[in-house]
C-alpha cells in the first residue's frame, strides 16, 4: 500500500512488520472526527477509532495521516509526499518542501518518553505519516488514534485518512462491503486568532464567535 511506504528515516529497532499474517479483517469505524471550522493557533482533535468486527485478531491496526488524498498514485505533494498536518510549497532548492498547516501537540498513543519530549508519541512508526497500534487488537475491541492539534496556516485544507490491518500490506483491514476504510476532512482555518483570556478563578475562557 502507497501510503505505508517505508520513510526515509524512521525510529529504530526491529522489523515492526515481521511475520505480518496474510488476510482480510473485518473492521467498523466507530467515529471520525475533526472540526470542519477552525481558527488559527486553535487546538482541536482528529480522532478516529476503529472497531474490530471479525473474529481474528487484527496484527497491528494502524492509521496514516495524508495531505488531500492517500489514493495511489498520488500526485506530488500529495498523499504521504507531504508530511502528515503539513502541505508541500511549490518553490524549487528547498530542502524540505513541507510545511505545517497544523502542529501535532499531542500524537496518539500513550504518553511516554518521546510524547513528552515532543516526539511522534508511542504509536509512531517507521512508515510515512503512519501510527501503529504496536499489538493485537482482539475481535470485539476499539481502538482510537487522538491527535491535538493546533492551527496555524489559514485557509480550505483537506486531510485524508486510511486505516490497514498491519504494516507490510499482508494484513489488509476491509469494511462489511469489502471496501478499505478510510477517507477525508474538509477544513477551512480563518486567519482570526482563537480569542482567550484567564478569568478570576484562573481558568483560560475561550471566546466563542
């Protein structure tokens, strides 16, 4: 699969993709969600928790995070070409054309060594844009991927998502109609700041309107 292309630098330690099982697994997607209305330096969630409804237990249920589309054959600055929350610049000699339409404050996954020193968290993998569940998800059973983000390119974005079974493409998570799992968040980001402040009792109180 295109969007679970290996990157070009990743975490280290073993194959997270060893002796992935060939197959089908059944899932739902129980909720997925991200603000379609947002404001610059706005923090908000996507979420996205998948069910699994077969009776095998899924290998190692992951998600990747796309720019406009995770079809294959994405064009160029699209698909995982592009950092997850970030879109490419159409300017030539950079060394890193992606830039961020939203900073990834919390990824999903517990919060552990990497997490709190600003790292990708404890689900990040060695594959573009993609966070692993890092174990079996038994037949019955949700997981959820939560990233906090914040805002901070105004404009019409699109984020799309797909969901897989485990790592290597052998492992293949489908819906009751046999489709893929996945799709996409349209968001318009207006240049307006959140408006905030501290009340009396020292709570931040945002502004609504």
């Amino acid at each position: 699969m295109a969007s679970l292309a290996l990157a070009a630098c990743g975490s280290s330690g073993g194959n997270q993709a060893a002796n992935e099982p060939t197959g089908n697994f059944r899932v739902s997607v129980a909720s997925a969600t991200f603000p379609a209305s947002q404001r610059l330096a706005e923090r908000t969630h996507l979420v996205i928790a998948v069910r699994n409804t077969g009776t095998k237990a899924i290998p190692n249920l992951a998600v990747t995070i796309c720019n406009v589309t995770c079809a294959y054959n994405a064009p160029s600055g699209q698909g995982t070409s592009a950092q997850a929350f970030a879109q490419d610049l159409n300017q030539p000699y950079l060394a890193n054309a992606s830039r961020p339409i939203w900073i990834v404050d919390r990824p999903p996954g517990p919060c552990l060594y990497s997490c709190k020193n600003g790292g990708s968290g404890a689900y990040v993998t060695a594959y573009s844009n993609t966070w692993a569940l890092g174990h079996k998800l038994a037949p019955g059973h949700t997981a959820t991927f939560d990233w906090g983000v914040t805002a901070v390119w105004a404009g019409k974005h699109v984020v799309a998502w797909q969901v897989a079974a485990g790592l290597n493409g052998n492992a293949k998570a489908v819906l009751a109609d046999g489709s893929q799992p996945g799709g996409t968040f349209a968001v318009h980001i207006v240049s307006a700041p959140q408006q905030s402040y501290v009340n009396s009792a020292g709570k931040v109180v945002v502004k609504k309107g």
